[in-house]
C-alpha cells in the first residue's frame, strides 16, 4: 500500500504476461486479472509491449477504460451493468470469468478438475477460485469482483506485454457502496457486508492467469502463468493475518534511524520481511518531549503484501548539558562580612536550563575587603557541571563612609 500526495491510500499493480516460454508458442494467450471491491477503477494506467525482445511501445492512459478503447478487440476492462467502449450492451463480469469456472468442463479451463491428463490445476489456488466467483448463500449470490482487466496477445518468441496501473483504496462508507453495489437492498446490517470485508481483508489481490486456446493444454508449469495472488478463504487467514505494529523510537540529530526497529513484532513476522522508509522520519532538529517526528515504514512481507506503517521518532541531541551550554563569569559586589550568592557570579543565567544549580566550589572569604578569586560550580538537570572562574569584590562600605567624611 502507498499514499498520494492528497492522503489517499492506493494499491500499485504490474501486470506482467511472462515470455513465450509460459505459453505455448503460436497459440493466442490471455491475460486476465480480476479487480476486487475494496478498490476504485484502475487509473495511471501504461502498456509495455515488447516483441523480439525488445520494447516496441510504451504508452500512458488515464483509466483502464481509455486503455481499452485504443484497442478494444483485444483489450477489455469490463465492470457489472455497464457497457464497453463501442458496445451496444451492459456487460456482466461472471461471463468474462467463465472459463476459469471449476465445474466448466471446457478443455481450455485451466481450473478443471480430474483431467487425467497430467495438467491438474495449482491446489494451493484452486480452493479460493470460488469466492472470487462470488459468494452464494441463502440462495443469493454476492459478487465480490469491482472488474475484469484482460489482454489478449498472440504468442511468439520474445513477445509480452507489461501493464501498471494503480488503484484506490476504499475505506468506511466508500468501500460499504463498493461491496453492495449491485446489491438489491443496500442494508449495512447485512451480516454479508461484514463477511466479505473480511474475506478481501485477507489479501487485496483477486487474479487469475492465462490459458492456452485448444488442445488439452490447460494449467501445467511451462505453460500458463498464475497472475498475482488469489484471496484467502477465512479458514487460511489466521496464517496470513499478519499486521506489523509500530514501536516509537530515539535517535541522535541528523540520524535517520533504521527502519525496523520502528516496528515491535518482528520476530512474529515471517522470514524473509523487509523494512524500509517509505517516508523519512525529520530528524533535523530536537523533538520537544511528548512530540515527536513521524515516518512512514514500508513493510513487505512474504505471500502477504505491503503494509505502511506510521511510526514515531524522537530525535535528542546526544550531548551534555555541559557540553551544550556556556556559562559566563560576572563581578559581583559585597560588603564585607556578606555571603555572596553563586548565581550572581554567572552572567547569562537565563539562558542556561531550568532547574541549573550554582554553589561556590569553596566558601569565598570575605572578612576583608579586596577582589577575591573563586570558582561557580553549576551543575545541570542531567548531572553534569561547569566550573566557572569568577571573581568577588569585597568592599567595606563603613570605612568608605567614614574615609569620605575626612577629606
């Protein structure tokens, strides 16, 4: 997951065909990749073609709309009860996923069970095929797919297509209308509202790869490609139900700390995750205490996704106040017999930290008058000290007084 500069949450996708290799050569290959209800139509949409190996176009599209409508024949982004560009009728996504259906018996659908011909379809993905065909219950059938993108190529050597595009994340009452859609009775207490939520929840890839036209050559490694991943059903979630949480860390100014320890459960998170700032923390100057910096981490975990993860930083300045701060000596003033008070040895008193201490290293010695030489201890809120030379004049006011009425 990623963020816009407007704040908006958005999933990246890439869409890649895969060389000839994993199809069979000659034949026409079909990509096609189901887009789920918790995200918005594609949009920053490119198409990389390549042939011979080499890149022979590259171009930018606002939608996946207008990707389709340069080059409808072979291009499709199909969505319930509306119609493609130059179509004179309302489409329904099931039927652009009916090859994929496992009780089809086509031959060229590479979910078909029991062939007995050596091409038995992926077990890890065929379990969840049937939600992503949506969800029936109670005799009703709730839909779980948003739209269907599909790229149909002709396979040579060194032929395929790239496609990348983003999609919105849909959160609160966005991401409720999305689900209920094409729902008769758009009620929220519906417990299927929240049921779905949860299956989608669990991984926000709904895909499924292409197949080859003809023969018996359906799903077999070498030759078709699964697209992405495909969601969880609820009974495998708990094994993926993995969320890094954020853990609030220190660091010296100008440090940019290292972004997993931003994160406390990562010896819960499987092997093979990485950490990495998505957003620097701004450690350029000193947080005040109970404010501080934020970042963003960008956690990838295996067979799971993306995750952004807010994560605050306090940023210190690594010195003493010793080290920090300057005090400077003042002359100060006293009649003989007077105790001096230390803070007054000490010029710029106010710019040192609250709660900073002053005492005289040894008792300053005013029984006579003269200018006496001392040292200001001053000691910091964090402990350490400064010893300051400063001097004490000791003056006898009487005599002054009475020195004056002679003359």
């Amino acid at each position: 997951m990623r963020i816009e500069e407007n704040g908006d949450k958005y999933y990246y996708w890439i869409v890649d065909s895969g060389p000839a290799a994993n199809a069979q050569a000659g034949l026409s290959k079909k990509i096609s990749l189901a887009i789920p209800r918790t995200v918005g139509d594609p949009y920053d949409f490119t198409y990389t073609q390549i042939k011979k190996g080499k890149q022979e176009s590259y171009k930018k599209y606002p939608t996946a709309s207008a990707w389709e409508y340069d080059h409808s024949t072979f291009r499709a982004y199909v969505k319930d009860g509306e119609k493609r560009s130059g179509s004179s009728y309302p489409e329904n996504a099931d039927a652009w996923m009916d090859y994929i259906e496992p009780s089809n018996g086509w031959q060229k659908n590479i979910y078909r069970k029991h062939s007995k011909d050596g091409t038995e379809p992926n077990e890890d993905a065929f379990p969840r095929v049937m939600d992503m065909l949506g969800i029936k219950k109670d005799g009703l059938e709730y839909n779980v797919v948003r739209g269907v993108i599909e790229d149909r190529l002709n396979v040579t050597a060194g032929n395929r297509t790239i496609m990348t595009f983003k999609t919105k994340v849909l959160e609160g009452d966005d991401l409720d209308q999305s689900i209920m859609s094409d729902w008769v009775k758009k009620d929220k207490s519906n417990p299927m509202l929240s049921e779905i939520k949860e299956r989608l929840a669990n991984d926000p890839y709904l895909a499924y790869g292409g197949y080859t036209t003809g023969g018996k050559i359906r799903y077999k490694e070498g030759q078709n490609a699964i697209i992405g991943t495909l969601p969880l059903e609820p009974r495998e979630a708990t094994n993926f139900n993995l969320q890094p949480v954020s853990k609030e860390q220190t660091t010296k100014v100008g440090v940019v700390p290292d972004a997993i320890k931003s994160i406390e459960n990562t010896d819960k998170l499987p092997k093979g995750t990485t950490y990495r700032w998505f957003k620097d923390p701004d450690v350029s100057k000193v947080t005040e205490p109970g404010k501080p910096v934020y970042g963003t981490v960008e956690v990838v975990i295996p067979q799971r996704g993306k995750f952004l993860v807010d994560a605050a930083v306090n940023v210190v300045d690594p010195r003493t106040d010793a080290e920090k701060n300057n005090p400077t000596p003042k002359d100060q003033t006293v009649n003989v017999g007077k105790t001096p008070d230390p803070k007054g040895s000490i010029g710029n008193v106010d710019d040192l930290p609250k709660g900073t201490t002053f005492e005289y290293k040894t008792p300053v010695d005013t029984t006579t008058p003269g200018d006496k030489k001392t040292t200001v201890v001053v000691t910091y809120p964090d402990g350490s000290k400064d010893e300051v030379p400063a001097t004490v004049k000791v003056v006898d006011h009487v005599q002054m007084q009475k020195e004056q009425s002679n003359t």
